[in-house]
C-alpha cells in the first residue's frame, strides 16, 4: 500500500504533458491541449507568458516538453541546444492588427500614410513587447517619426493584452497580434495593417531539450500540427503555417 502513492504519481506524470507558449497562441494551445486530452488521455499543461520571459526560461532550463515561439527564436533556441534538433515545425501564423476603444470615433486606416497619420493624431499609443511591437518600432523609425512618437508610446507589459489598456482608457490606438486582440471586452478591432506595412509572424513549435518524454512531445506536435487542428487556429485569428 505504502507504494501506491508513488505508483500514481509515475502514471500521472506519464500521462502528463507541459508545454510555454508565447501569448498570442495561448487559447488555441488551449482548445487544443483540451481536444487532446479527450483523444488520448494524455492531460497537456501549457503555460503561456510573454515571448521574451519565454526565451528566458528556455535558456535557464525550465522543464517543459514542447515550446511554441515565433520561428526566429525557435530557430536560435535550437542552435543554443534547448530545442531537439529537427523537431521544430511550424504552427501558425499571425498578422498584426489595429483597435481602438469601443465607441471612440474610428481613424481612417486604409492604407499605409493614413495609419502614419492615425498614429500621429493618437494622444496615446500602445503596443507590445513581441514581434508585431517590434515591427511598429521600425516603421516608426522608416517614417521618421520615433522620436516623435515615442514620448506618446506606451508599452504593454510582459504578459498583458494591448486590448486590455486600449480598453481602459490607457491608449487611443493599440496594435498586437490580431489572435490577442480578438474576444478582448471594450475594444473594436478596426483590421489587420494595410498589406503594404503587415508582418506576418510565424510561430514555431518544437520537443525541448529538457522533456523526459521526447516520443509523447513528438506526437503531440504532430496533432498540434495536423489538419484536425486547423480550426481553432481560424477562429483566433491565425492561419495555419
């Protein structure tokens, strides 16, 4: 009887699967680690954070199975040694929208000199840490305008949805990841960049180099990447990759 504790807790920890994410993929990773378990039985934990707190952790060894990240820190993350090489594969994609607070009036963003204007105009505006903050950084800096802009830039926190400050009052214009601003309560999604200023991003998911389970992580990623799991991909705003 006195080994039966230890007997469950070797099942449960093989018929367990974790996972870090970055945010924008935190609710399809969840519908889908839902979907899973109800295939297999197998319970997968995937905790999502900030991409850059992500990478940190990574680096610093945190156990987990699988990592889902933009593909360019994938692909570092793999030749530092924390990914099991030839595992990475892509996942989805996601293009950067724009919102505002619901019932503000709506800017005229249909191309790319009106959303230089719209940004210009905006007493405050906000957005992120990940790839799509990076990218607005360098328009700004491609338009001239980064000094002007950033004494009215706000810059969401690690871990919290631009949709979130923009509907607050924080920020009149946002701009993150269509998948993080969408199902955000208080805001209106005016669309996605004009094609001619759009980055797409590709976020990639690979077996850790620190998982105990390498063959279960695989299949994992197999389902994750496979055509039952296109759906829930679509309906938060991505495509899959």
């Amino acid at each position: 009887m006195e080994d039966m504790p230890r007997r469950t807790l070797g099942w449960w920890m093989t018929n367990r699967l974790t996972g870090i994410s970055s945010m924008a993929t935190r609710q399809i990773l969840a519908d889908l680690a839902e979907s899973y378990e109800q295939r297999t039985g197998i319970e997968v934990a995937i905790r999502p954070m900030g991409g850059v707190e992500a990478a940190r952790l990574v680096r610093a060894g945190e156990p987990a199975d699988i990592i889902v990240l933009a593909s360019n820190v994938m692909e570092k993350l793999e030749a530092e040694g924390h990914i099991v090489p030839g595992t990475r594969v892509g996942f989805a994609r996601s293009g950067i929208a724009m919102a505002i607070r619901l019932g503000a009036p709506r800017p005229n963003v249909r191309d790319e000199e009106s959303v230089r204007q719209a940004i210009l105009d905006a007493r405050r505006i906000c957005y992120s840490t990940g790839p799509s903050g990076d990218h607005l950084l360098q328009l700004w800096e491609r338009w001239g305008i980064a000094e002007t802009v950033s004494q009215r830039a706000l810059q969401a926190p690690p871990g919290v949805p631009v949709g979130t400050l923009v509907a607050e009052g924080e920020a009149d214009l946002g701009f993150q990841q269509l998948s993080e601003l969408m199902h955000v309560p208080g805001i209106e999604i005016l669309g996605p960049l004009p094609p001619e200023i759009q980055s797409v991003t590709v976020f990639t998911a690979g077996v850790s180099g620190m998982s105990l389970q390498p063959e279960k992580a695989q299949e994992l990623l197999e389902y994750l990447t496979s055509p039952q799991a296109e759906a829930p991909k679509r309906q938060y705003g991505m495509e899959p990759a």
